[in-house]
C-alpha cells in the first residue's frame, strides 16, 4: 500500500502503485489504452500527467486522489462520465472522443455560413471560404475517379502547401475532397487514406491561417478516414493535427500523450516504410515544441533530442528537427538559443518555401525579443520574399509587424507598406 501522506511526484505515485500491484508499463499501458513508453514516460516526468489521466490511473491502480493532486470533492475529480457523457478518457479512440466533443464546443454558435458575404479582402477570408465549401457543402452527385488520379490531385495540393501557395490550395481542395470522398466509398481502404491525407492537409492550412474551428472539422474527419484505412502514417498525421489544435486549445498535456502516442504507434513501421520514419520524427519534436509550450524545458529537451538521435546530419528531417529546436527556443522565451539554432539552418538549402518563411518569422521573433527591431524587420522582409503568403497568412506576423510599428526610434523603409499587405488597416 502507498503511504497516506501525499506525493508531490504524480508520476513517481503511478511507478510505486503499478510496481505495488505486479504490472509492467506494458500491462498498465494496455490498460489505459497507451504504449509502454508512454507510461515510462509518464514516470519519469518527460510527459506531465493531465487531471483526465490521473483519474483514470487512480480508479485503475486505487491510488488515493490527493496522491495524485486531485481533491475529490472538485469537479476534475469527481466521476469523467458524467462530464464527457460516458466516455472515460484512456484509449486512443477515446482521446479522439474527447476531443470531438471539444470541437463542437468551440464551433461559434451560427459560424455556418457566417462567411458566406464575407468580401475576399484578404487572405484568411479567401481561405475561410475555401474551407468551408470544402468542408461543409455535401459533395454532391460525383462519380469515383481512378486512385492515380486521386494520388495526382492530393500531391498536387501538397505542392502547393510546401510552396506556401495557399490561395491556390484552398481553391483545390473543394473538388479534392468531394472526390476523395466519393471515391472512399467505393474503394474504402486505398481511398479512405487518401481522403484522410486530404482532410488532414484541409486542417493543416485552417492552422496555417488561423482557421482553427474549420480546422477542428478537417481533423476529426481526417482521424476518422484513417482509422479503418489501416494506413498508419495517414492516421499518425490526422493525430498530428489534433495534437497541434488540442495544444492551441490550451490543451497542452492531452496534446504531448496524443504526440507521443501517435508517434509509438509508428515505431513498428519505420524500417519497412520511410514515411513512417518521417512522420515518427515530426511527432516527436511536435511533442517536444508542445513541452516548450507549457515551460517544460526538460521535457521539451528529451523528446527534440530523441528525434535528433535518429535523424542524420545533413539530411531533410535533420533541418526539420533544427526548425523544431528554434521554435521550442523561442517558446520557452529563450531568443538567443533560438538564433544559436537558426544559425545552423541554411535556409537556401533545400527548405521549401512554406518553411523558409516560417524560419525567417521565428528568427524576427527571435531578434524582437532581444529588443533588435532593425534587424527583426530585415528577417521579416526575408520571409516575405520566401513566402509571401506564408507572410500574410500568419496572425503572429500582424502581432509583429504592430510591435514594430509601436516601437520608439524611426519607422523603417517599407514597413507600413508592409503591415497593409499583412492586413494591418490603422
């Protein structure tokens, strides 16, 4: 039995309880619906316990809830099922439960159609409008297409996010996703990961511009294509996504077990499939950026250094992982390691565009802090010419470009010109 007094170390009170009752992190894993690395990680403290979880361990393991900083007389600690209509958070498949009803809580009451008379003046607008045709306008009377010609279409639409062509894409994806759609209906396996790729590609560009309640939708429809697919990469990356809006949601400590979850569910694929590979490293430093996030510097140290440690100097995911590294600097309010780390990104060499620009952002972030105004705006008039609309898209660049405004000393040569195109009107 656990002694009675309370343990500050929540994951410490998990490893003597399950060692107390005879489990391995695989037998408590399969438990809670997770990997064994997941709860070693849990005990270790690389991964913070959320109030959810901690119930769920305490039911399972009979902890005592002040033991694992719950008050049972609050309504964190009193029975989930009654906050979540049934569902107790564990599984997988439960965390995407949780966090679809998450999704319609945050849809803004009467949002469907709020855009329809929106003028196109800008390009959240365009986008916005692009997304919900996508997203919520029945397909209609469509005939399947042949897979390679499904394959070309979604290729094509990640072209043009890796370009940064983001107006073009939302103009894509109405007609990709309807086919894809209809096409999964009557291919469901091959087809079904498809839709899921494109669904999860629609959430990714309502991120990019701040869409994030069309970007919930995508999500959700993308986790649930991939799941009877059997694709795991198409899953992991649906996943992906729900971690980054569960994390924008503030929802930090659900998002880093989604991360790391989603990323040991790959780690039987890599060998056979580089994209697994891939995607198994960007889980990770997204897991790790997540860690930053919530000021968890250790946290955020192991899992960006886990990635690292497979990944080869010189090669794509290693300057992804380095991206990753400058943007969980900045998050811990550390500018100056975040130049360390942009310092050995060269940008020309073989970023694409969409991440050129969000380099070049960061480093203008990285220098604001640092209270460099003159050269934060050169970094930002880089990232314009690398990505102009990765530039306008972004709502920390308006943040910016307002600071730089407001900033003593003489405005710079083409800054105001610069905060209209970004969509800055006073």
């Amino acid at each position: 039995m656990l002694p009675h007094d309370t343990v500050q170390d929540p994951g410490a009170v998990v490893r003597r309880a399950r060692k107390a009752r005879g489990l391995t992190q695989g037998q408590l894993g399969d438990l809670v619906g997770c990997a064994a690395s997941t709860v070693s990680r849990w005990e270790t403290g690389v991964i913070r316990l959320d109030l959810e979880t901690r119930r769920r361990l305490a039911d399972l393991l009979a902890i005592p809830l002040q033991h694992l900083g719950l008050d049972a007389s609050s309504p964190t600690a009193r029975s989930i099922t009654a906050r979540v209509g049934g569902i107790i958070p564990g599984s997988r498949e439960d965390h995407q439960v949780l966090l679809r009803r998450h999704l319609l809580a945050a849809v803004p009451a009467g949002f469907l159609g709020a855009s329809a008379g929106l003028p196109a003046h800008s390009l959240t607008d365009q986008i916005t409008i692009s997304l919900e045709q996508a997203l919520l306008i029945p397909p209609g009377d469509l005939r399947p297409v042949p897979l390679p010609v499904l394959r070309r279409m979604l290729a094509d639409a990640q072209s043009d996010f890796a370009a940064a062509a983001y107006q073009r894409l939302g103009e894509r994806l109405p007609k990709l996703l309807a086919l894809a759609q209809t096409t999964a209906a009557t291919e469901p396996p091959p087809a079904g990961a498809l839709y899921a790729d494109a669904a999860a590609l629609a959430a990714h560009l309502g991120i990019k511009t701040g869409v994030d309640h069309l970007a919930w939708v995508a999500a959700d429809r993308a986790v649930t294509a991939a799941r009877p697919s059997g694709d795991p990469v198409a899953l992991a990356e649906a996943t992906r996504m729900l971690v980054i809006l569960a994390r924008r949601a503030g929802r930090r400590d659900r998002a880093l077990t989604l991360a790391v979850d989603a990323a040991d569910a790959l780690s039987p694929h890599l060998v056979a499939d580089p994209r697994a590979g891939r995607l198994h490293a960007r889980l990770l430093c997204t897991a790790g950026y997540t860690a930053a996030g919530a000021g968890d510097r250790d946290a955020a140290g192991v899992l960006l250094g886990e990635a690292a440690a497979r990944a080869e100097a010189g090669t794509p995911e290693a300057t992804q992982i380095a991206l990753y590294q400058v943007s969980a600097a900045l998050a811990l309010g550390d500018a100056g390691h975040a130049l360390t780390h942009a310092r050995g990104v060269t940008p020309a060499a073989g970023l694409t565009p969409e991440r050129a620009g969000r380099y070049w952002v960061d480093v203008a972030l990285a220098l604001a802090q640092l209270r460099q105004p003159a050269n934060a705006w050169e970094a930002l008039r880089r990232a314009e010419a690398a990505a102009p609309e990765e530039v306008r898209a972004r709502p920390v660049v308006r943040d910016l470009a307002s600071d730089l405004l407001a900033a003593p000393g003489a405005r710079p040569a083409g800054l105001r010109a610069f905060a209209t195109r970004v969509g800055i009107t006073s």
